[in-house]
C-alpha cells in the first residue's frame, strides 16, 4: 500500500537491490516522500529510473499533491541526481587524468643533487629527493645510486630510467 507523503522510514531503498537480483533486471524507484532528498539516494541505490509526483502548487487538494514536488524543487532534484550519477563514477580503479597530472607535480623523484657527466657512476652524494615526480620514484634511490649516467645530467634534473645504465659492466670512468 502507498502512503502519501510516504515517510522515510519505509522508503526501503534496499528492496531494490533484491529486485535487480530476482529479475535480474534494471530497477527504478516510485518516490512517495516529501521533498527530493530520496530521488538522489535511490540513483545511488541503483535505480536507473525514478518516478515523482509533480504539481504547480502542493496547496491543492488531494492526496498526490502533499507528496508532490513544484517547479523549482524538480530541478533541484534532477541537478541533485546528475551530481550523484557523476559521484558514482565508471567503477574503474586508478587515478583518473587529473590525479594523474597531481601524482607528476606532488610526488618526487630522484633528481640529481649535482651536475653528472656522462660516464660517471652515481653515489647516493651526488642525488636527492625532490619533486616533481617525473622521474625515478624515491623508492629507486638505491639503485640508481650505483648506476652509470648515459648522458651528461644538470643539477636539479629529475633522473630518469634513460638516462642511466644498470649493471656490473657499466663502469666507464671515475
């Protein structure tokens, strides 16, 4: 049975995961209550489509009007579940272009404390820790410190995979 308003208490959000499971289909929700509080929650409960009383003025009689929203709260409520559709994002995991372009400016990476010529082998004096993090991550520092520069490296420079040679036989000069 409907109750109009219908309270918060028994909105049941929750059934309509079981519905989706039973069916194994989409799911809406018919929104009883007052306000438009519910509608946004429903979308993040997994409804793909919401039904809502609408009236010009919830003065007039009968029974749908209490439960309706007026003109100005059905925009507030379709721009409330716009805004919850684009928090729920696509589901995928890792940082998106913006973290990307964050992670390269607020991590660090090893940078060359001074100016490296090509052929020299690095010891941990000669590099340090700094940002941006284009560069070898901080979790490198080992093993670039031991590597062969391939290339002359200023000072302050990020050390980058490319600019160094690994390994026992790459000792060239000092």
């Amino acid at each position: 049975m409907t109750r109009y308003p219908t309270p918060f208490h028994a909105a049941n959000l929750r059934a309509m995961a079981r519905l989706r499971e039973r069916f194994g289909l989409p799911v809406g929700y018919s929104d009883h209550t007052a306000g438009i509080s519910v509608a946004p929650l429903a979308v993040a409960a997994g409804a793909t489509v919401i039904e809502k009383h609408f009236t010009l003025d919830r003065r007039l009689p009968g029974p749908d009007h209490a439960a309706s929203i007026e003109p100005a709260e059905l925009g507030q409520m379709v721009r409330a579940i716009r805004r919850v559709e684009r928090a729920l994002g696509d589901g995928h995991l890792g940082p998106d272009e913006a973290e990307r372009n964050v992670r390269r400016t607020a991590r660090k990476s090893v940078v060359a404390a001074v100016r490296i010529e090509r052929g020299t082998r690095l010891t941990p004096a000669m590099l340090t820790i700094k940002r941006p993090g284009t560069g070898l991550a901080p979790a490198e520092f080992g093993r670039a410190a031991g590597a062969v520069a391939k290339v002359d490296i200023e000072a302050d420079a990020p050390i980058t995979e490319e600019m160094l040679e690994f390994g026992l036989s790459s000792w060239h000069r000092h």
